[in-house]
C-alpha cells in the first residue's frame, strides 16, 4: 500500500530492447493487485484499462505500469502493447503486456517515485495480501464486519493491523512531522530574536541622531521631513542586510530539503513573509524612536549626549 512500507523491486527485460549489460539491468518495483485496488484507492488510470476479471491464470499475462516507468523507457511512445518480463526461461517468466498506465503513486515520502509495475493477483498469487476498503461510513466502525467477512471464508485467516489510511499516513510522517514542529519553533524564536535585535540596533542608530535632530529642527526644518529622512536611511540598511540574509538563506535552505514536504527549500512565499515580518520590525524600530526625537525641545535636543 502507499506508505505502507513493504517494497518488492526486481529486474526486468523491455522488448526489442537488447539485454542491459551487467551492473546496468533495469530494476523497478513491482506490486500486485486485484481488478478493484485502483479504483479503491483512488489511483487513476491514466491510460488503457485496469485489470478485470479476465485476467485469470491461463490467460495472457499482463502488467501495469506508473508514469515513470513509461518516462523511463517509451517517453515519445504508446505504452499500451509494449511488453516487459523478468529474467529467466520463457516457460518460467514469459512475456507480460502493458495494458494500462497508472498516476504516479508516492510509497516514501522523503524519496522520488521511481518505474514501477502492478501484476494481477490472479496471475501472480501472493501467500501475504493488504485488504483495503473504501466506505461512506466511518472507517472504524466497519473494521468489525470486515473481520467477519474474512472469517467466513477462512476461520483461520487472522486479520490484524487494521487502520485507515490516515492513520497510516499519520505513522508514515511521524519523524517528519517531529522534526518539522521542532523546525518551527527554532524558526519562530530565531524570527522574534532577528526582530527584537533589529528593532535595538535601529532604536539605538535613531537615538545617536538625536543631537543631529535637534539641529535640523532649530534650522527650520519640519518634524514630517526629518522623520523621513531618518526612516529612510535606516531602511536603506535594513534593506541592504535583507539582500545579504536572503541570499545566505537562498544558499543554506536546500540542506533541508529531505524534511520539507509539499513546499520547496527555497519557497517563495515563505521568504516573503519573513521578509515582511524583519522589514516591518526595521520600520518600527526606525519610526518610533525618530517621532520621539522630533517631539523633543531644540534645546533639550542639542544638549542631548
């Protein structure tokens, strides 16, 4: 099952392809399936058909195959017809056609989905099998028929390890999820400490100006344009280490890509609202302590150290 953790991988031959020299076979994983899997998990079929009941033991061995595979080996080609087969005999590993082309499916989460192929459970029996279900109703409460079902035909089949999909998935992404909440408030903390420092460091250049603003009011000028002057130069510097820290991020981000999932390393919303977030600490950090000095007396203002 996806996120199951179960793989089965084993080389195979393309036809009219020549045999792949040694250390170079074409290896992929294999699954198998029964008619109604796809459908019940919500796999689409992207081209040609799933398996049906016809295909029996006796009849013509068939395969599916994910897109990658068929990136992999025919990517300007139809798939369907195309033929595959394992290594041996013909008698023991005949020649099995591709009859369908499933969506990719992901099986880790912290790795790219790779050539993959599905075999008929009729034609290729397992003695070990997940049963999956798709129901309207909540999952737990129909674990209990399902058993029932299952000891009907078999009273000595045990059913075990019965869990939904969510909570497989929850299993799957554990360590990762850990790992990204730890991530989280490491990244909040060290947000709020950026923009603490920042304000400080803005707050104290602004404070140092004070005489300098004194002089610029008892020479006429007005509160409004000395504010501004003073925002703007140190916005100049904040925008300047901005440049300097998102390339340094731009840099370091893709070490810690195996722990980001359904986001980049290097996301661009998530730089831009950091971003945000430090230039706004920069701004404040400017105005407030630039408004105050405009309200302060010239004289107070000149004598200030």
């Amino acid at each position: 099952m996806p996120l199951g953790g179960s793989n089965s991988s084993d080389e195979y031959l393309i036809e009219g392809e020549p045999k792949p020299a040694p250390g170079q076979e074409n290896v992929g994983r294999y699954r198998v399936a029964s008619p109604d899997y796809f459908r019940t998990m919500g796999i689409s079929i992207v081209r040609g058909r799933g398996f049906t009941d016809q295909d029996k033991a006796g009849a013509p061995p068939v395969v599916m195959v994910n897109e990658a595979f068929v990136r992999k080996h025919w990517p300007s080609q139809y798939p369907i017809g195309k033929r595959i087969r394992f290594y041996g005999s013909l008698e023991e590993a005949p020649w099995m056609e591709v009859v369908g082309v499933i969506a990719d499916v992901k099986h880790e989460l912290d790795l790219p989905v790779t050539p993959e192929y599905y075999l008929p459970h009729a034609q290729n029996p397992w003695n070990a099998m997940v049963l999956v279900a798709r129901t309207s109703v909540q999952p737990s409460a129909l674990a209990s028929a399902l058993r029932q079902q299952v000891l009907a035909i078999d009273k000595d089949q045990p059913v075990f390890d019965v869990k939904t999909m969510q909570e497989v998935r929850s299993i799957s992404v554990a360590v990762y999820s850990f790992s990204s909440v730890m991530l989280g408030i490491f990244a909040f903390v060290a947000l709020l400490l950026a923009s603490i420092g920042i304000y400080g460091v803005m707050a104290f250049a602004v404070t140092q100006r004070t005489q300098e603003i004194g002089i610029r009011i008892a020479l006429g000028a007005r509160s409004a344009d000395v504010l501004k002057l003073v925002v703007t130069h140190g916005m100049k510097l904040a925008l300047f280490g901005m440049v300097l820290g998102l390339g340094g991020s731009w840099a370091l981000t893709r070490f810690m890509e195996k722990l980001l999932f359904g986001v980049q390393a290097t996301d661009v919303l998530t730089f831009s609202v950091v971003s945000v977030c430090l230039l706004v600490a920069a701004f404040v950090a400017c105005y407030l302590p630039a408004r105050r000095a405009t309200k302060v007396d010239p004289l107070v203002a000149l004598r200030y150290e």
